[in-house]
C-alpha cells in the first residue's frame, strides 16, 4: 500500500522540484547577473582576453612575455611613482641592493674606451686572492673577448656576477704590458657596506656616513659607533645626504638605539593598513649623546623616517636642506616567473603625525621626476626663503613648528655654495671630463701614487702637482676650451673635485668623504653647534604681546578651539 502511494507521488515531487530550481535560478539570475557581467568583463580579464587574441590571430608572431614586462610597468605608472615592476632577470640585482651582499668576483670597475677598468679590488676578496690589481684592463671572459660595444654596466655584470663558489676565467691587460694574462677566480659573497664612513672629525666628534638602509645597517652602525666609543667620542654626527633610503625596519633599528622609551618613530597606515606603530623600546645605548643629523634633496625614504623621528621627538638637531619628499610604503609582491612588483599599500608618518610624501599626480611622473630641478631653478637650493610647503604645521614634542607635504626641512638650512662657480667648471663636471682625467692620471702614475697610504699625505702630494693645470691641458685636448679667467675663479671647485676623485681611486669611499669633508660649509655648521651645546632642540620662546594683542587672544580662544589654521611658508 505504502509503495503504491510513493508511486503515485514521485511525478507530484519531481514536478515540484524542477519548478523550485527554476525559480532558484530566477532569483539567482535576477540578482546576481550584473556581477557576473561586471566579472567577465573587468580588467583583468579583458587583459587577459587581449593577450590571448594578439597571442591567436595577430599578424606577425608575438613574445607576449616582452609584452607583458612592457606593459605592466605602464599599469603601475597611472598609480603612484614608486609602484614599480621589477622583472624576473633583474630581481636579484634589486634584492642584492637591500640584502647587503651579493655573489660575485668583487671588484669595483668603470668603463672606458668600450673597455672595463678595475678601479678598486675589495679587500680580502676573490679578485684580490686570484691576482687582480686595480688598474688593470678586463678584456676577456671565459675565453671570449670582452672589448668594444657588447661593453655596457649590465653586461659586465651579467658575465662576472653569478652562484657562489662557480668560476670564472679573467684575461686582463696590466699597466705597461702589452700580453693578456688570464686569472680564475672563485666567485664568492660580496659584501655591500650601507656605512662607507667612520672616523674623529675632531677630538669630540664621531662621524658616520649612511649611504644607504640595508639589511646589514643596523650591525654596521652599532660597529661603528663602538669604534668611535674607543676613541672617545662625545657628539655624534650621523650624514644621511644623498642617501636614497632601502628598509624601513632598519631606520627604526637606528631610531630606537637614540630614543628613550616609548617614542613613536613612525606609523604606517594605508587602505587595506591598518595603522601600525613603530616605537622605542628604551633599549638604545646613546640615549643622551648630543646628536645632529645632515640632509639634502638626495636624502629619501627611510632617511627620512629616521630624520623625521629624530626631528619630531627633539632628540638631534636636522641641518642641510630639504629632503625628497618619499612618504610612500612599498610591499614586494612576487610573481610564479620570478618577477615582482613593488607595490605601495600604505603612507608613513612621522610621531607629530605628517605625512612628508610630496605631491603627484597619478601617471604624470615627468613633473615629480623633475622635481628636484624645478626647486633648483626657483633658488631652494640657495636661500631658505625660497622653501614652498603644501602641507599644514604639525609640532614637535617640545612646540616647534614642522611641516608635512614635500619632505624633512631642516632645523638650520645651509645654502649650496656657488660663489666659485664658472660655466667651465660646470662643462668639465657635466661632461664627465673631470672623472676621465682623474682616472687616466691615477693610472698613468699608479706605481708612485701606491706609496700613499693616508688620505692626508696623498693630498698633500697632490697639491704640488698643479693638477689643474694638468687637467685644464688634458680638457683643452678633449673639446673644452680652456678659459683662463674661470680657470682662475673656479680654482678651489677644480682642484677640490679633482684631488678627492684620484683619492677615491687610489684609496677608498671613506677617504673620499674624509676628504670632501674638509671645508664642507655644512660640517663646519655642525661643529659649531656642538660647540655651542645646542644639539638639542630647545622649545620656541613665547612671543612678547601686549594688551590689545592679549584681548584679541582672549576674544578667540573659543573660536581656536573648534577651527584648526593651517599654515604655509
């Protein structure tokens, strides 16, 4: 009986449910075809859909991976100027500038005449324990030769860098000799220092030069700060010019060893961000050293963050002139081909709370990459008055006034020096002609210029050898027009560029610095204010007001409270 009826009712069920699914689908079909539409046809998939079309029925065969590496880069541009895409060949290269190493035969090279010159051979490293001698001519590698136009930075790279402990075959020409000797060398690791300076200024002063923020930086400056406690070092000067900035969690490191506890050294905050603080911990072991930190328009990103810490918890006096402007926060995102795009996802901030990324506008960089040049041509460079902020006053911890919206203005701003500044001067620096020459004479006099071991000693050799004479001849023979008047003028500028580039070559980066640091107006300006215990920053004094001023406070305490001013300079 039982069975009989489930018969009888299957077609009833079955009806039933078909016209439930209809009416299911209905729903679903009403309410959600517009996304689904929106699906098919967002971007990506119409990108996609693209590159399968070129890919089946363009007229002539196509590298749709070449296309994609020329197409992403257009993408990132219409965000901001530093999204970026960074392709599968030239990841290691960018990964090697944060990492603080990289795996090659560890020599410092420049190329003339279609040809590789070894500048420097690093201490200690594979080039060094095989044989090669700065000075020397790479003209073939791994039995092939490696002369004329196939002779650019990349390729150079490409055939010397390479795994650690695989080997590579050099053939070199040495100064005055004419047959090639060959060298094999190991490739090993390389270190990449971010710290090329560390030395006593004066009998108090420690300096240290940050060139860049890598992962090695923070170990480098505790090493460097240990070397300049064994020389009693009382004031601390910490150069961030023309530091391009790296890893942000390396300047909080640096942060935190000067900061007392619990200071905000930064805070990032973005749209899928949620804000996060970056402090101190109390931890840091020169809380309370006298501290001045130099900047200019070359100082970005992570310099920043530490300047903007520094300046915002009253803890250094910033001298220079205004920093970049890079507020923007980068996350590597990589690809399964091995590439990767470095994407912004957040803004960082600075503890009074400004954020110092200077304006852009969404796929126009020409402007933001010229940047630089326009505040040079509206004077910036040379007169603080000439500093436009566009961003509102933020204050310090003690009441100083600070700006956000286009980089760290410094406490004491010290102009560019142009007084000795000639067009010949200019054409001799721009031209390149001035590195030529300080290269062909370190190499022409290497034999007698390796018996100097000291910076001040090979200055003072090279003083009374009337270099730029030397130079003003070599130029007049290269298409620069000797010009005896601005010779004359540009005296000091020549002599001072020249000397430190041969100084460079013959010795190291931080004999360089030590030298160019000699009569530096912004040095000069910092030790005067060590001298004068003013380090730190004291609290602005209070205006003088009288009576009627003091009413018209009065009269708009009330309205300040609820309306926020923002000033511009």
């Amino acid at each position: 009986m039982d069975q009989k009826r489930t018969n009888r009712y299957m077609p009833i069920l079955m009806t039933l449910c078909i016209v439930i699914g209809i009416l299911i689908g209905n729903f679903f079909a009403n309410h959600f075809s517009g996304n689904r539409l929106n699906i098919i046809n967002s971007g990506s998939n119409r990108l996609n859909n693209l590159l399968h079309i070129i890919d089946d029925q363009y007229v002539d065969k196509v590298n749709i991976d070449s296309l994609v590496d020329k197409a992403i880069p257009q993408i990132l541009a219409e965000l901001d100027p530093h999204s970026v895409y960074i392709s599968a060949k030239d990841v290691q290269s960018a990964n090697d500038d944060l990492k603080g190493s990289f795996s090659g035969v560890g020599i410092e090279f420049t190329i003339r005449q279609d040809t590789i010159h070894v500048q420097n051979v690093i201490k200690n490293g594979p080039a060094e324990r095989a044989g090669l001698l700065a000075g020397d001519k790479i003209v073939n590698v791994d039995n092939k030769p490696f002369v004329g136009k196939v002779v650019t930075n990349e390729e150079a790279m490409h055939r010397l860098k390479g795994p650690k402990d695989t080997k590579v075959k050099i053939g070199v020409i040495r100064y005055g000799e004419k047959k090639v000797k060959f060298f094999t060398v190991t490739r090993g690791e390389i270190p990449q220092k971010s710290i090329s300076t560390t030395y006593m200024i004066d009998e108090n002063t420690g300096y240290i030069r940050i060139k860049s923020f890598g992962e090695t930086t923070y170990p480098e400056l505790l090493i460097a700060l240990a070397k300049l406690s064994q020389e009693g070092f009382e004031n601390l000067v910490i150069d961030l010019r023309d530091n391009t900035g790296g890893l942000l969690q390396s300047a909080v490191q640096m942060a935190n060893e000067f900061l007392p506890k619990n200071k905000l050294i930064v805070y990032t905050q973005g749209r899928k961000s949620p804000r996060h603080d970056f402090t101190s911990d109390g931890h840091g072991s020169y809380q309370n050293i006298p501290l001045v930190v130099l900047i200019n328009e070359g100082s970005a990103s992570a310099s920043e963050i530490f300047a903007g810490a520094m300046q915002d918890n009253d803890r250094a006096t910033i001298i220079g002139r205004r920093s970049f402007g890079k507020g923007l926060v980068q996350q590597q995102i990589g690809f399964p081909d091995g590439s990767m795009v470095r994407l912004t996802v957040a803004r960082y901030y600075t503890p009074s709370g400004r954020c110092i990324q200077k304006p852009y506008t969404s796929g126009e960089d020409v402007n933001y990459m010229q940047d630089l040049m326009t505040r040079y041509r509206h004077g910036e460079f040379f007169s603080q008055d000439s500093i436009k902020h566009n961003g509102p006053a933020y204050h310090t911890n003690n009441g100083r006034a600070v700006y956000g919206g286009g980089g760290i203005t410094p406490d004491i701003f010290v102009p560019e020096d142009t007084t000795n500044i000639t067009s010949y001067y200019k054409q001799a620096s721009m031209s390149g002609l001035i590195l030529q020459f300080a290269f062909t004479y370190t190499d022409d006099n290497r034999p007698k210029l390796n018996n100097f071991k000291e910076m001040m000693e090979l200055n003072d050799y090279l003083v009374k050898q009337n270099m730029v004479e030397k130079f003003a001849t070599y130029a007049d023979g290269h298409g620069l027009q000797r010009r005896n008047l601005m010779i004359k003028k540009s005296y000091p500028l020549l002599e001072r560029y020249i000397n430190s580039r041969i100084i460079y070559n013959m010795l190291d980066e931080g004999a360089w610095n030590e030298y160019l640091n000699q009569g530096d107006p912004v040095i000069q300006k910092t030790l005067e204010i060590f001298h004068k215990n003013a380090a730190f920053p004291k609290p602005p004094q209070p205006k003088k007001t009288g009576n009627k001023e003091k009413t018209a406070m009065l009269m708009n305490k009330n309205f300040s409270l609820y309306h926020h001013t923002t000033a511009h300079a």
